[in-house]
C-alpha cells in the first residue's frame, strides 16, 4: 500500500489505477490530531487500518494526484536516525567504513515540490544524497538482525542534503552539515514493506534538470539492513514512525544550485521532485564527483566557480 | 514560576518544596503526550499564567517527595547540545569553534530515574553538567541582541556521555537512551535575572565534583541561540544545552548517585546501574581535564593507550 498526506494534512491511500483515496476519516481523533502524529497513528494501530484502507480504495477512484498539493508523509518525526558512509561505492572500498550514525532535526523535512533553501553560510558546496529510507514500524530495543522485517513498517525516497564544510570539521560536525532546514526532502509515499521484497534489491536514481547524476543499487550498501537496526537500536530506541535513512554511494553526488530540480526515484516508490534556492546565487562546476575523479582532479567535491 | 511534569502527565508548580497540581489550568485541553502538555504550555504562556497562578495560590501542594516527578520536557523535538563549550576556568586562550549536535529525545529521563550504562565497551562514561535553555517562542536565523528573546525558562541538564566509541561520534557518544536526565522544573526566564553569571555544581555521592559558574562560557547563551538558529528553527519546548566544563569531570558506575544544581533550578537526583559492574577510579578525571585546558594535547576523554 502507498500512503501519503495531501492538501491540509489529509491521509490519503493510492488506489490501483494510482489514484488518491482520502482515508481520513477512518482514522480516529483525526481532526484533533496533530498532522506528525496522523501517520504515526496508522503505524502505531496497522492491523486494525489496513483492511479499513484496503477497503476504501477497492470501492472509490479517488481523484488524480496531480491535482493535490503533496506532503511530507512523516512531516516531524520523532526521530531521524541517518547511517553515515554506507556504502561500498560501487566495489571500490576494500571494506566498509567503521558504522557510524547522525541524528538529522526533525524540522528539516521537506516535501514533494517543495524548495531546498540553500543556507548563507559558506559552506564548501550543497550535495545531493539519494537515500532508501526505512519507517519503523514496531519499537526496537536492542533489535536482533535476523527479526529486522518485523521492525520495518515501510520505504521511501529520502534525499539528505549537505551543506559540506559547516560546523567545526574534524570534529563531529554533522548537525550543521546535516540540519539546515529544508534539508530533508521525503516522499511522495511511504510503501508499506509487504510490496518490497527485496530492500538490497533497488535501484535508486536521482536527476538534476534532467540529468542523471546518482544511479546505484542498494546491493551496494556496506553494513546491510539488519545490522542497521540492530546497531542503531542498541543505542537508541526506535519508535514507530521514526525514519532511518540507509546512507548514499557518493560516486553520483554533485552540486546543487539556485533554480535546480532535483528528482530522485526508487523502484516502486515514486517519483520525488524538489526545487532549490540559493538568494546568493552562487556556482560550482557542475561536475559530479566520480566525473572529476575520471578527470583526474585532485580534489573530490566541485570547486566554487562564483 | 518552576513548572513541571509530574505523575506522567500532571502539571506541577513547585511552592517552596511542595509541589501544587496545576493541571485544572488546562482541563478540557487535547493533548497526545505529557511533551504535548509542555509544549502548549510554553507556547501560550500568557494566556494560561493567571490561571496557575491562581491554583497555586489557593493550594499549599504536597511534598515534592510524594510525587513521581519526570523531565519537564520528556520529548522534546530537538534537543541541541553545544559541544566544548567552556574556557575551562580561563585556561583555554580563545573558544573553541562554535558546535553543536543533536542529542535522541529518547536519552530524557527524569528526577528519581536511572542512567543505565550499555554493554558498549566504552573508555568511560562521564558526567556533563549544564545549563539548558527551553524556547520559548519559534525563532529562524535570529540575531543574538534579540537571543533572550526566545528564551522562556532554564533547566538542568546532565549530558551524560560515553566515551572512545566511534572515533568521535556524537551519536554513538551522547544519544545512549537514559543519557539526558532533566529537570526536576523549568524555571521562568523571569525568575533568572543573570543567566550567565550562574553557579553549577555536580555531586556524585554526595562528593562535590562539578564547581563552575556558567560566566566561563566560550561562546555565550545569546550567541549559541543566535549559531543553532542559523540551521534550524526553533521551537517552543525545544531545549538548548549549553555545554560543560570538564574540570571535575569524572566516571559513573553502577550505584552512583549523582545530583546537579545550578542556582534557582532546584535539585536533579539521579542514579546508575550498570549491569556488568565495571568499575573505574572514583573521583575527578584529571586526564580529561587536562585535555579540555590545553594544558596536554593528548590522553582524557577515554583515549585509550
């Protein structure tokens, strides 16, 4: 099942024909509710709003979704809990990076034809990281790999923006690098986790004005779904609701800039447009980094040009 | 006025050391968690003040010890801690560069509660006293003249931290769940006239080891508003955590109790279990000290030889 939020924070469900079903009204309290909690509701109490659900969008052809305004579907949640350097870039690191985590605020998400604003401060450039994100569906404690399905409610695109060189480097540095507002481009839906098989079997895509830049696949990912929840909920608590974005393979990555359209892709779960703004309209090559190291540049990430 | 949770989602005033159940104040009010409460609260202080303020007046309380108090923010949104940010009693010549990292809701725990040490093969796990500063008011890219501004109280905060785990992380060093005990009460802005020119003090058994004013920060309350606010906006009942000073920082172990107090925020009690009984020397970690004042550039914060 797709869901997402639409227009004011209603809770919509795409029917087979990818239509919006408006399901609110299934969901108790849900006027009161405040719109963070609205999905996190449908998480907390599935068994019970799954049929419901099913049952709505058998019996109703919704309405076409490009006529609604499209809305982060977990717009502040409780937790973001993003893996750091994941990947294994295509083969070319000997070994997986020691795992690592960050916290992302909450108040960065941002979603479906939203704008990334740029920050002011002067980081080095703004990259694009195209990321599987998980939803967790049941709490975790000290979760054991081989149970890892059963804390997973569902997918979804996740792009965790990064202002790079912010902050206090070497230091740990990733809430300015990873927090600025408007960083966390969700979406459009969360698919629930029964309509992907296969989470290390996905090819993820994303585009600036058209152009490919990121096109990997999450076989490629370092340490793999279950060690993920296992290692992230051995430290914190995961709730349901919370968001776990599984980390990028950086050989795609390159500068995004005022007046860009970013697109990103995974199979199956739609496709996430967002915009970008930058009120100091600065430039960088518009390299990505693995053109540059084909080019035999020296330094990894796109120089500044004005 | 000391505002606080207790009962899971009762909110309290503390009157002398009695506690004054205020929640007829918001009686009839939706809410979906005791943060919920606060956050409302925060939020639309003037228009409830009159009201607490009456109940309070027209009720002695009960003691505070009757009562199960918990973190006067027990969910907040964005907990912010600044990172090094002390001159260590004047050793440190010039700040070090302005940081900070958020820190998981759930590490909140609250007066009476317990910080449970992970099996994690950490160094050491120490004490950070500090100063919290609740918001008050949603505040972007705010200037520091206007910082006091968004500032609605003060609490007690204890970043507990484990060290030697993953190279410098802050996740894996400061989000361990029951690492942030709070409270026991936000005290109003108003009832703090200087919040830079107030004492901390930090005991473990009773034994006296955090001992600074928070006049000794490196970079001040209104400069870390004016920083954090340049990447995130903030919120009523989101909670900026000011930083330490390491000199008197040391371990916790299993049956600790440890007790923080900064001046008009009342008394945090707090205790410590660790299931695998590690034991390291009591007292202050003077390595880390050392370190924090530049007065060595290597060993402290759990490095290992």
């Amino acid at each position: 099942m797709k869901l997402l939020l639409f227009d004011d924070y209603q809770l919509g469900v795409l029917n087979k024909d990818g239509n919006v079903v408006n399901v609110s009204q299934e969901v108790e309290n849900f006027d009161k509710m405040p719109p963070n909690l609205r999905v996190v509701e449908v998480i907390n109490n599935w068994s019970k709003y799954q049929p419901k659900f099913n049952n709505c969008i058998e019996n109703n052809s919704g309405t076409d979704i490009s006529g609604h305004k499209i809305l982060p579907p977990l717009p502040k949640p409780g937790k973001m809990v993003c893996m750091a350097v994941n990947y294994m870039e295509n083969g070319t690191r000997s070994e997986p990076a020691p795992i690592n985590a960050f916290l992302k605020s909450p108040n960065s998400v941002i979603g479906d034809g939203d704008t990334i604003e740029m920050s002011e401060q002067d980081a080095i450039v703004f990259e694009h990281e195209a990321e599987l994100a998980m939803i967790i569906g049941k709490e975790a404690k000290n979760a054991k790999q081989d149970d890892w399905r059963d804390y997973i409610f569902g997918y979804m695109n996740f792009i965790d923006v990064s202002s790079r060189g912010l902050g206090a480097p070497p230091m740990d540095s990733f809430f300015a690098m990873k927090s600025p507002n408007t960083s966390a481009p969700m979406g459009p839906f969360i698919v629930t986790a029964d309509e992907i098989p296969d989470p290390l079997n996905l090819d993820v895509k994303l585009w600036v004005n058209g152009k490919l830049r990121q096109d990997y696949h999450t076989s490629d990912m370092a340490h793999k779904i279950p060690r993920c929840i296992e290692w992230t909920s051995s430290i914190t608590k995961l709730n349901p609701g919370d968001i776990v974005p599984t980390g990028t393979n950086h050989r795609g990555l390159g500068p995004i800039h005022d007046g860009d359209k970013i697109e990103m892709e995974i199979e199956n779960m739609g496709k996430l447009t967002v915009f970008v703004k930058d009120s100091l309209k600065r430039q960088w090559a518009d390299e990505t980094r693995l053109e540059r190291q084909e080019k035999g540049e020296k330094e990894t990430m796109a120089p500044r040009i004005k | 006025m000391k505002l606080l949770l207790f009962d899971r989602d009762k909110l309290g005033v503390y009157k002398g050391e009695n506690i004054v159940d205020v929640s007829g104040a918001i009686s009839g009010n939706t809410y979906f968690s005791p943060q919920g409460i606060m956050n409302d609260i925060i939020a639309n202080f003037s228009s409830y003040k009159s009201k607490i303020q009456e109940i309070v007046n027209a009720n002695d309380g009960v003691p505070a010890s009757s009562v199960k108090i918990s973190a006067p923010l027990p969910y907040p949104n964005q907990l912010i801690a600044m990172a090094v940010n002390y001159m260590e009693f004047g050793a440190r010549s010039a700040p070090a560069p302005i940081n900070a990292f958020l820190k998981s809701p759930d590490s909140v725990i609250g007066n009476g509660d317990t910080v449970e040490l992970p099996s994690a093969d950490a160094a050491i796990f120490h004490h950070e006293a500090e100063l919290g500063l609740v918001i008050g008011k949603k505040g972007f890219k705010i200037q520091a003249k206007d910082a006091y501004d968004y500032i609605f109280g003060y609490v007690n905060f204890i970043d507990v931290s484990a060290r030697g785990l993953g190279n410098g992380s802050f996740y894996w060093g400061k989000s361990w769940d029951t690492f942030g005990p709070m409270g026991p009460c936000i005290t109003t802005a108003d009832e703090i006239s200087d919040p830079q020119n107030l004492d901390i003090k930090l005991w473990v058994n009773d034994v006296l080891r955090q001992d600074f004013n928070s006049n000794d920060m490196g970079h001040n309350i209104a400069r870390c508003i004016e920083w954090v606010s340049q990447t995130t906006v903030l919120e009523p009942g989101d909670i900026i955590v000011t930083g330490t000073n390491h000199q008197g920082l040391g371990a916790i172990q299993d049956g600790d109790k440890i007790e923080i107090e900064i001046e008009n925020l009342n008394r945090l009690t707090v205790y410590v279990k660790d299931n695998l009984k590690r034991e390291w020397p009591t007292g202050i970690d003077q390595a880390t000290a050392d370190r924090a004042a530049g007065r060595t550039t290597s060993g402290g914060f759990g490095e290992r030889s």
